[in-house]
C-alpha cells in the first residue's frame, strides 16, 4: 500500500518511514488511516505539534516522533499494542521524563494509558471482544470451541478466527513499574477465586485481555496460584450461593483498570477517572 504527500507516494508495509519532509498535521499524510496492519511508523524530523490521526492503527507497536513540535502527551488513547515510543527533542521532553520517568520509551502502554483515562474513555479492545465470545461458550460448553464453531455459533469472519488465534499465542510480559498495581489488582482477585482463570478475569472483572494475561502471569510467577486455565470447571464453583454473590459483587466493586476498590457501583472510578460498564 501507499501513501500521499504533497503529491509524493510513500510505500508502507508493515513500516513507513516519513522523516524530515517538514510535515506538520498527521491528517495531510492521505491513506495513512487504512493502514491499519501498521506495526512501526516514523515521523522523525517534521514540525508536528499534535499527536492526531493515529486512531486506526491498533496494530502499530513503534512511533517516533523524535526532533518535532509536540507540546502535549494526547492522540494515543487507541493504540492499544504501542509497545515503543520517542520523542526525544520536542517541547514536552523534559517533563515527559519528569513524570514517566527515562525508560517511558520502552513503556508506551503508560502513556496510553494516561492518554485513556485523560479523555474519559473506555477502550475495550477487538482482543477482548473477541475472546470473551469465545470464553463465554467455552465456560457453558465446558469444552475448547472449535474454528468451525466460531464461524457457525459466534459469527466470527476467518480474519477474526485468524485474530483470535494470533492473540491467545501471544506471550505478555510486565515490568517493575507495573508489578505494585498487579499487586494490589492479585489481592482483590484472590479474596473472590483462590485460583481464578481467564474466564474469570475477563468476563466477571471485565479486565482487558492484556491486562488479564499479565496479572495471570503475575500470580504464577508469584506462587499464588498453579495454573493459569481459561475457564473455570463447573463442578469446582458456586458450591453455595454466598459465593454465587460474591462473584456478583466483586464485578460491582472492581474497577477493570487501575485495580482499585470501588465503595459502590459507580460510573467512572475516583481513582483513575476511567469510565466504567458494569
């Protein structure tokens, strides 16, 4: 594929490379929103001052916006697999390591995150989606589902089987600046399901499926559980009902995204500001 400006054909692929061409708006970059296989885009040596026009690129891992004019940390809130990003020699540098620190460039999920909770938003990702249809009938079924089935019974597309498929090998790992929060999140989870799974996770606690694959990955490495399933058996649940509204209330009293305590059900959480669906 290609994109335009000012006249020129750039090619894409995977990458895209539109260094020192004296861009100045991501919007005047035409074709550049369907790129959406996008993992890596450089953007070095422009005049840019606003992060904007990247919504699409849910699969881009790498931005440098090194050498530009950006004064504001916004524009990043669906990028949901950014994995790195630069922005050395721009107008926010300086207190952009003041408050993520040096290393935010191998930590651009933090600054998604910011830019998430900054606009008020919910971003629940394909990933999720997808895998909770899929956990859903798994945990009724009490089997692994089938590709055929995900086509007959969940209406999935073969783009969306291939998807699902690509994501649940994917291995998640987390670092030390998000272990306290994994922490905290791990004890909310363990007062509710000694051994809590996947399903758990994601369709009681309305995790997204990042988060939940690495607090699942958390809790084996810290011992606190001894493996990680998809679904809970249904024999091995629920032996009373107090238990049965114990699931119901920690859905209540979670907030999916920073992990906090909640007093009540409530629209958006008073620690992070993000906006909750229960």
């Amino acid at each position: 594929m290609f994109v335009e400006y000012k006249g020129k054909n750039y090619k894409a692929k995977e990458s895209l490379k539109l260094s020192n061409l004296g861009i100045k708006r991501n919007a005047d970059i035409h074709g550049l929103e369907k790129l959406t296989s996008l993992k890596k885009l450089d953007l070095d040596k422009n005049e840019i001052e606003e992060i904007e026009g990247l919504d699409h690129l849910k699969e881009l891992e790498f931005l440098s916006l090194q050498h530009n004019k950006i004064n504001e940390i916004k524009g990043l809130e669906y990028l949901i697999n950014l994995s790195h990003i630069y922005l050395f020699d721009n107008p926010i540098y300086k207190s952009l390591v003041e408050d993520f620190g040096k290393k935010y460039r191998d930590n651009a999920h933090l600054l998604v995150e910011y830019c998430q909770k900054r606009v008020n938003i919910t971003v629940l990702d394909e990933f999720t989606k997808l895998i909770k249809k899929v956990l859903i009938f798994e945990f009724n079924n009490q089997r692994l589902i089938s590709k055929s089935e995900m086509i007959k019974e969940l209406s999935f597309t073969i783009d969306e089987v291939n998807l699902y498929y690509k994501m649940i090998e994917e291995k998640y790992s987390y670092n030390k600046i998000e272990k306290p929060k994994l922490k905290d999140l791990a004890e909310n989870v363990l007062k509710v399901f000694p051994s809590p799974t996947l399903y758990d996770l994601i369709v009681t606690y309305n995790l997204y499926y990042k988060k939940a694959k690495k607090l699942g990955k958390y809790l084996l490495e810290e011992g606190w559980i001894n493996e990680f399933s998809k679904f809970p058996l249904k024999e091995k649940i629920f032996k009373d009902k107090s238990e049965k509204k114990v699931e119901v209330e920690a859905k209540i009293l979670i907030c999916p995204y920073c992990g906090e305590t909640l007093g009540k059900k409530t629209d958006s959480c008073p620690y992070c500001k993000s906006s909750i669906k229960f």
